[in-house]
C-alpha cells in the first residue's frame, strides 16, 4: 500500500516539485502515472525509493513510515521492492541467469532458493530460451523483460516501472504492458510512469495525472482495447486522442462492452451521436434524479396548510392529467383542481373548528371545577363582635377572682384577733 497525506517537496534551489499531494494506492492495484517532463514523476518516486524525503506531510509505503525510517533499515525496505528503469541497467558481463539471479545473491539468499525462483520467473517473461545470452545479444523488448524478472525475483509487493517502454519499439510495449498486468494479476501492485498515451487509452484503468506538482486527474477509464473495434473506428473519427487526460470523449463513459453492444448496436455512429449530445447543463445526474430530501417526502393531511394542500393538488393533476390541446380543456381541468382544492381545505377549516371547539368546552369545564374547589370566604362583621365578647368575659372571671381573694384576706386577718 502507498499513501501520500499532503506531501510537499521543494528543492534547495527554491524549485516546487511537489505541492500539497495526497494519494493512496492499495494492495493489488494497477496505476497508470502521467504527465508532462518536469511535473513532479521523477521526484515521486524518489520519494518512494526513499531517496528523498518529503519537505512536508508524511510517505507511507509497504507498512513502512518514509518519514520516520533510519537509515540502516532502508535496505530491508527496499527488499519489499521491485524497480523497472527505463534504461534497462543489466549488467554486460553476466547472463540473463546471472543478472536476476544476483539480486538475490545480494540479500544472502539460499542457493537452492536462487535455483528454484530464477528459472521460474525467467520462464514467467518468456525468456527460457535466453537464459545462458548476454545483454548485447538481446532485443530491447527482451532486456526490458529481463529488468522486469529482476523486479519481480525478490517477490515484491509493489513493482515500481519508470517508463519502462521508453527505450522499446512501440509494437513491443504493449507486449511489456501485458506482461506487467499479468504480474498485477497474481497479485502484485503495480505502478507504471509514462508519457505514451496511446498505451494508457488502450489498456485503461487507473490514471493518475501529475501536473505542476499537483495531482490534476486520478480516476478509472476503460481501455479502447476492451472496446468492439467497430467503437474504436468511431472513436477516432470523432474526437483526437493525442491530447492530455482527462478526455470527455473517452471510452471510459461507458460501462462495459456487453452494455455497449446492448446499447448501441453494430451500426452505431459516435461522431453523430456526440454532435446530438446535450450540453453539460442539460444533463441531471442519475443519482439527483432518485435521490429524495426533506421537502420532497409529502405532508400528512394534518400537518397541511391550506396553501400547501393548493399546491400538492396542483402539483399531482399535472402530472396525472394528459396534455391538455384546447383551451376549453385547461379551463376544465382548472376549475377541477379549485373544486378539489375547496373541498379539502373546507375538510381542514372543519377539523380545526372541531378541535378548537373541544379546547374550549375543555377550558370551560376546568374553570367550572376550579371555581367549585374555591372555600368560601370569613365574613369581616363577625370576627371583631367575637372579639370584643371574648374580652368582655374574661374580664368578667378576672373581677370575680379578684374579690373573692378580698373576702378571703379580710376572714383570716378576724381570725387572727381572736
């Protein structure tokens, strides 16, 4: 896997090569990357060799952290690599054996493991016969073959190819692209670099285009080469593929080539087909035109105002209702939807009336229970008379206490004397 968080790189010269890239490629994929001389490839994929770090963000690639790996552990990193130069780099003085089988001598490996893996993937680029030949007796779709065993030997789980077709007759690199999809197909991702767009329009798949440091296009396309040939034949007389991606009239709108044998027939015409095209504008995406939202799911009768009950029956006799031709017609059908329209706005106007009436025989019987419950209240009249008689009798008592302690005093002072 390889995932790119906002990378930015800038040279000491001051030069911008990379600005703000974010990008993933997961396991197993095929990536195609593009773009013109200076772009931002090259520094890419020196990121992704670790042979540059990033001025910014942070480079993951194989499980490894680019920006946090020390320098002894490159090596090991490496190892989960494979690299296809442009420039073939075997070495003249060694075999085609030789020169796979050394990058395998170069990690330690065991002999018996160099023994079994070689001849396997020699065989894999078809080279079998081209084992014990030396680099010069080679053609340069053959060289390039043997790079792409060396690549693969080590059993790499990213195969990183720099314009591996660059130094190759054009007939021979769609052979070398075939043979990096079939690698792609035992599982092994692979990114490819390259400025032949023909190859890419032809194969199809992920392309990433790279342009000024930034990443300006990164989306899946089919391939031409998936396509009837009677489209391609259309293809071409309708549109000019030598310019950049992407490319509006590619193949890549369509689906695959069963839908478009069922949609378009052998005798299909792109170039008319593109001039009846509608403008962009015109067009309403199939996920716009079945997607529903909060004013789209209709109202229940209750929650209805009578504007809104209007408007959904005028809404629904226009879409049920035929198109009218003569004006007696529309006339007709207005004066349908106003009589609809009043009887359910009467049937409204009626519920209210009734809940209304029930709130407020519900108000009257609550204050009629209230006012019940209330006590009633102490006459003032009576509470002072009470008072005032209470007093009096107590005074009463308080005078006939008082003379019967007189009476008492007065016997036991004559006592005394006697």
């Amino acid at each position: 896997m390889v995932e790119l968080k906002n990378v930015s790189v800038t040279y000491s010269s001051g030069v911008d090569a990379l600005n703000d890239v974010s990008l993933r490629i997961n396991d197993g994929d095929f990536a195609f990357v593009v773009g013109s001389s200076g772009a931002g490839k090259s520094t890419m994929i020196k990121l992704l060799l670790k042979e540059i770090d990033a001025t910014s963000g942070s480079v993951i690639v194989n499980g490894y952290n680019l920006n946090k790996l020390r320098k002894k552990r490159i090596p090991e990193f490496r190892r989960t690599l494979g690299f296809v130069f442009q420039d073939f780099r075997l070495i003249p003085s060694m075999t085609v054996y030789e020169n796979i089988a050394f990058v395998l001598r170069v990690i330690d490996a065991p002999t018996k493991q160099i023994k079994k893996r070689v001849p396997y993937v020699i065989d894999l680029v078809g080279l079998h016969d081209k084992m014990n030949s030396y680099p010069d007796e080679l053609s340069g779709g053959e060289k390039q073959r043997v790079a792409i065993a060396r690549a693969l030997v080590n059993d790499p789980q990213l195969i990183i190819a720099d314009e591996p077709t660059g130094n190759i007759d054009p007939e021979l690199s769609y052979e070398i692209v075939e043979l990096l999809k079939g690698i792609n197909d035992q599982g092994t991702t692979i990114l490819m670099v390259t400025h032949e767009h023909d190859l890419v329009r032809h194969f199809g798949g992920r392309i990433i285009n790279i342009s000024e440091g930034r990443i300006a296009y990164d989306d899946v396309i089919t391939g031409l080469g998936e396509l009837p040939e009677e489209i391609i034949e259309d293809i071409a007389e309708a549109d000019d593929l030598d310019g950049e991606f992407p490319m509006e009239t590619m193949a890549g709108s369509f689906a695959d080539e069963s839908e478009i044998i069922q949609t378009v027939g052998p005798d299909f015409d792109l170039s008319q087909e593109v001039a009846a095209a509608p403008d962009e504008e015109e067009i309403i995406p199939v996920a716009d035109s079945i997607s529903g939202t909060e004013e789209d799911i209709p109202l229940s009768l209750d929650d209805m105002t009578p504007e809104d009950i209007i408007s959904a029956i005028t809404e629904e006799k226009a879409e049920e209702a035929a198109p009218a031709e003569t004006t007696e017609e529309i006339r007709e059908q207005a004066q349908a939807i106003l009589e609809e329209a009043e009887k359910k706005l009467a049937a409204v106007t009626a519920m209210q009336e009734e809940e209304a009436a029930k709130l407020a025989e519900e108000a009257a019987n609550t204050a009629e229970t209230a006012a019940e419950n209330v006590p009633e209240p102490i006459k003032a009249e009576e509470t002072p008379s009470e008072v005032r008689s209470g007093k009096k009798h107590y005074r009463k008592k308080k005078h006939k206490r008082s003379a019967n302690n007189k009476n008492s005093a007065s016997d036991n002072d004559n006592g005394g004397a006697v």
